[in-house]
C-alpha cells in the first residue's frame, strides 16, 4: 500500500496566497502555489495532485488533517454527482472543478483510495512535512517565486523562479516612421 499524507495552506483566508503538498511515506513529495484562493482549495489540490502522482494498481491511502477534503473525496461526492453536482439543498457545490477533478482521478486509477483522517499539528511526521512543503510553496506564491503549472502537473518539486526584472521601456514610434 503507497500511504501519502496531504495538506495545505493559505496565508490571509480567503484570497491570500496558497499552497499544496503531499509527501509520500518513501520519501517522496511534490508542492505547488497559487498567489490567491482559499485553504479549501489547496487542501483539494493537494488531495488532488496525490491521486495523480500515484495512477498505479498498488492501493492508495491518503492522510489528511482537513475533514473537508477528505469529505468532499469520499462521502459527500456521491451525493453531489447522484444530484447533478448539487447539494442535499439545491444549491451549488463548492470548489465544484476541483471536486469532479478528483472524482475523475479516483474513477480513473485501477487501485483503490482510502482516505484516513489525522489530527493536524500534532506531530505526525509525514502531516508535518506535507504541512511544511505547503506553507514553503504558498509563501514562494506569494512573493512571485513559483514558475506558473497547470494544477494536476505532479512533479518532484516546485520550480522556483527570481522575480523577473521589469522589462525595460521602449521608445515610442512616430506613426510616420512606420510608413
């Protein structure tokens, strides 16, 4: 069984610069940012980005410290997708795309996901660095530091770029001498 724990983080909820990460009990890991969103979000991205960067037969269980995340994967999905992607009162689902996103994920993998709840901050050495990878990456978005991937790209490790210069001004051209 591969176990990977997940997390994320955002520096001001909502709207603040946010972060993902899981790390595998390998040894392995991957992180990733955004300048904006919601802790929601990047708890799902991290769920997300997980399943992807584990696509084999071997079982999959993932550890989380967000109730939400781990919900919105394995309960309240059903439910959502049994209603036309509603809720049990009509109204929309919450960060629907990333929810149908790991909903496609989990249906494609030929290995089954599990998904165990953790008490966060509490010493778990794979929550805390999940935790710690995330918080890395989410201050690295917010300072401009990370090069821009599309969620659902799992790598190794976040690209971390220095800000780049802005670009110096150009001359203005007269309109005759383009002519």
């Amino acid at each position: 069984m591969i176990t990977v724990s997940t997390d994320g983080s955002c520096l001001r909820n909502p709207g603040g610069a946010i972060g993902w990460a899981w790390a595998n009990h390998d040894g392995t890991s991957d992180s990733g940012g955004a300048p904006s969103g919601t802790n929601q979000i990047a708890e799902l991205t991290a769920v997300l980005e997980a399943v992807l960067a584990h696509p084999g037969d071997e079982p999959l269980r993932i550890e989380a410290d967000s109730q939400y995340a781990i919900k919105c994967s394995s309960e309240w999905v059903h439910g959502w997708r049994r209603r036309g992607w509603r809720t049990a009162g009509g109204g929309p689902v919450q960060n629907l795309a990333l929810v149908q996103a790991i909903d496609r994920a989990i249906a494609e993998r030929p290995g089954p996901v599990t998904f165990t709840w953790v008490r966060g901050h509490r010493g778990d050495r794979f929550n805390e660095r999940a935790d710690e990878l995330a918080g890395i990456a989410a201050r690295a978005a917010r300072d401009g530091l990370l090069a821009p991937r599309p969620v659902s790209s799992a790598t190794q490790a976040p690209t971390i770029v220095a800000p780049e210069p802005a670009p110096a001004p150009r001359p203005e051209l007269a309109v005759d001498t383009l002519f």
